[in-house]
C-alpha cells in the first residue's frame, strides 16, 4: 500500500506544473552558498553591485540585468536526483560546483551592469557582442588562447561568455591565474584586463540595476515530464557500431563462464554509465550532455538487440572500452558536427 502511494504521489509530481511545485531558494541548501557567495564578492571588492538569484528553467542572465537564474532542481534534493537520471548531467549539484557556476554567471552581471561590452579595450580582448551566439558551436580543447573554468571550453562558445570565463578565474580564491596561464599570452592578456577593469569599478555604482527574471520557475506552466520531454534528433549514427559492440563485449563476454549468472546484459551497463558519463566527456570535448545521453540510450538499445553480455568480473574493463568508444564518436562530432568519418 505504501509502495502504491509512493508511486501516486511521484506520478501526481511529475504532473504538475513546475511554479505548484513551491520551489524556493530560502530555507534550502542554496541560501547559505549566495551568503557565503556574496561574501566572496566583496572580499574580492565587489562591494557596489549585488546580484539579485531566482529560480528558473535553467542558468542564466537576462540581458542588461544583475539577475542570477539558478535552475529550479537545484532546490530540491529529490530534483537534483531526476535531473542526473533524465540526463546525466547536473550544473551545481554540490557547493564547489554551485560555486563554479555563480562565478561564472556574475561575470555576465558585471558586463550588463557596467555595459563592459562597449567597451574599446574589452572588444578587442573578447570580441564583438553583435557576434551570433551559437548553441552548437565547435570548441577547440586545451586552446591556449582561452582560460578554462567550466566543463566544454565553454569560453569559445562567444565573447560575451569569454567574458565570463575570464571573470570567474579572476574571482575564484587561491587561484593563482598569472602563474596558471602564463604561458598562454592572450588568454592571461584577457585576465590582467579583466583585474584592471574591476580595479576601476571597485568605487563605481552600476550603470544597470534591472532585476528582470527570464523563464521564472515561479511562472513556469510545464511538466517535469514535459520540461525532460527531448526534441526528435536528427543525429546519423555510424553503421559501424554494431560492430563496435560486439568487439567490446565479445571481448569481455564470458563465453566459456560455466554459469549464466556470470553475465550481465550489456544493455544495462551503458544505462548505468548513462547517469554519469555525459557530464565527464561534456567536460574535457565540448559535446554536449543532452547528446551524450542520447547516443549512450541509441548504444544500449542497439546492444539489447544484439543480445551482448559481458562477464561480470570485467566490468571495469568494458567501462573504460565503452568511455574509449564515446569519447572518440563525440569528438568527431564536435569537430565535423556529426559522428560520420
């Protein structure tokens, strides 16, 4: 009865609109991180603008506010759980990482707030404003000529977020970002700029003060299951990965183990993998979670067609060969836009 009941309230959960779920950042682990956040700002002489944090669909800034959108499963111990199983993928999961996130986001409040984006000196470090921001852009991993600080290199993705980029190694404690890149010119040319700049604002009171609020989970009408709901993919995948699957479990697949039950079904293993490994080749290539977590379920389907297994003292072994296997097909995405040689 009391199983029934879960699952009831679980159905009615994911069910309802996002704004009834009575999400707020006050009383959760949230609050104390922006306190100790702020803190950090004015340690760092950030003392005349303070970022105003909501809840929303997703990380952000409104354009020309000082508003921090954080995303609405951050609130939530049990969303934070959903959120890593519909997508391998969680940005902010623990305090270092919200951390990680925050700074970089308050580097985009300082641009809008002091209008840096028209500045001479910041165009010719960062670029143009105007330039199009592109959501599938194709970064170039360990570029020299940008600083890293969140997972994908997302500091080529536009100036605007180079920006941010630049800000958040600026602004992070203990990192000792001259010694870091001071073998990579431009990139330490955009920080010492970066210092300068936020040197002369240390006095000043922003340009922009705006508290606008983009995609409010408060107002948000969608579903759980609907907010998860993904587009149709046009992704082609390889005809060779049939073959790709059978190397690697027939390699591990136990065909002489005397027992059944010393083999496990392929097909769960890259479901397991699912919940973790978007997030870890998200970092280190630039392909995107979501896709990662997409070509993972094509992988595991295509395996439970195939009827693969492996040997279950060999689990280690086909992990890394699986890890091998996605981290190559998701850089030749990132670097041809699609998996095909």
């Amino acid at each position: 009865m009391a199983a029934n009941e879960t699952g009831f309230r679980e159905s009615r959960l994911h069910a309802m609109p996002i704004r009834e779920l009575g999400l707020r950042i006050e009383g959760t682990p949230l609050e104390p991180v922006l306190q100790d956040f702020v803190a950090e700002l004015e340690r760092a002489g950030i003392q005349r603008l303070r970022p105003h944090f909501y809840l929303s669909l997703e990380w952000g800034v409104p354009f020309d506010s000082v508003s921090i959108a954080l995303p609405f499963y951050l609130a939530s111990p049990e969303l934070i759980a959903l959120q890593r199983e519909r997508t391998g993928h969680v940005e902010g999961a623990t305090r270092a990482e919200l951390l990680r996130y925050l700074r970089h986001e308050m580097g985009h409040v300082v641009n809008y707030a002091y209008k840096l984006y028209d500045d001479e000196g910041w165009i010719r470090h960062f670029g143009a404003m105007t330039q199009p921001y592109l959501d599938d852009y194709r970064p170039e991993p360990f570029s020299r000529r940008f600083v890293h600080h969140l997972p994908g290199w997302y500091a080529q993705k536009h100036p605007d977020e180079d920006w941010a980029e630049t800000f958040a190694v600026w602004l992070t404690p203990g990192r000792d970002w001259r010694r870091e890149y001071a073998d990579a010119p431009e990139a330490l040319a955009k920080l010492e700029f970066c210092a300068g700049r936020m040197m002369e604002l240390r006095d000043r009171p922003p340009i922009v003060t705006a508290e606008d609020r983009d995609e409010d989970a408060a107002e948000a009408s969608s579903t759980l299951d609907e907010y998860y709901e993904s587009d149709p993919s046009d992704a082609v995948f390889p005809p060779g990965l049939d073959g790709a699957l059978r190397t690697i479990f027939e390699d591990y697949g136990a065909p002489e183990s005397p027992s059944p039950a010393e083999r496990k079904p392929a097909g769960l293993l890259i479901r397991l993998l699912a919940h973790e490994l978007p997030a870890h080749v998200y970092r280190w290539t630039g392909h995107f979670p979501e896709m990662t977590h997409e070509l993972l379920e094509h992988l595991a389907r295509r395996a439970d067609a195939l009827n693969q297994v492996y040997a279950s003292d060999s689990e280690v072994d086909v992990a890394i060969a699986l890890t091998a296997l996605l981290t190559a097909l998701a850089m030749n995405h990132v670097h041809q836009g699609t998996y095909l040689p």
